[in-house]
C-alpha cells in the first residue's frame, strides 16, 4: 500500500484486520460474512442504502478491490462503509470471533436471537 493512500477501512484497526482476514476466506465463508453484514442495513439511512445501490451497479464486476467481483460482497462491503463507526466495530469483532473460532454460522445464530 502507498504511504498516505488508506482505503475506508485503513482508520480502524479492528475493522481492517477483520476485512483483511475476511478477503482470505472461502467463498461459502464470504458469503455468510456477507448476509451478516446486508442485516446492517437497518442501521443506515435510507437515502445513503439509496447510493449504495448506485454504487453497486457501477462497479459490480468492474472495480480492482477485492470484493467488486462479487455482488452479494460488493453490497455488504458498501453498507458497511457507510454503517455508523461503532456498527462497524460490532460487526468487525463478530466477524474477527466467527473466524477465529472456524465458525461462520455464529453470525447467523446471533442475527436470529
């Protein structure tokens, strides 16, 4: 990475570390990450999830990042970024403890209780 170039999750130590082990996963382990974190929606604003889907449009399949190739990631990945800073962190710890312990459907689990 190019001193003074962060990407939107660079601020946050916590944040970047669970997107950066999250980006290393498999697919299936993606995708739950994913749902997990499209269930954030209703912590954003509706004019912001608005946006969101602009975005996705223009980039899904076209950007560099590593989460443009996939539509479901591309949405979830958007939401995130425009998600309050303490949503952020929740999410990125329950994504760093579901990773740590192998176990992806704990997001589910959490999401239903």
């Amino acid at each position: 990475m190019k001193e003074g170039f962060k990407r939107w999750y660079d601020n946050d130590p916590i944040l970047k570390e669970a997107l950066e082990l999250l980006k290393l996963q498999t697919d299936d382990k993606k995708t739950t990450a994913a749902e997990y974190i499209v269930s954030l929606q209703e912590q954003v604003a509706q004019d912001v999830i608005e946006r969101i889907y602009e975005i996705t449009k223009t980039f899904e399949k076209k950007g560099n990042r590593w989460y443009d190739k996939d539509p479901i990631m591309l949405k979830a990945m958007e939401l995130l970024r425009a998600a309050p800073p303490k949503t952020q962190r929740i999410a990125a710890l329950k994504l760093l403890l579901a990773m740590e312990s192998n176990n992806m459907d704990s997001l589910e689990t959490e999401e239903n209780e």
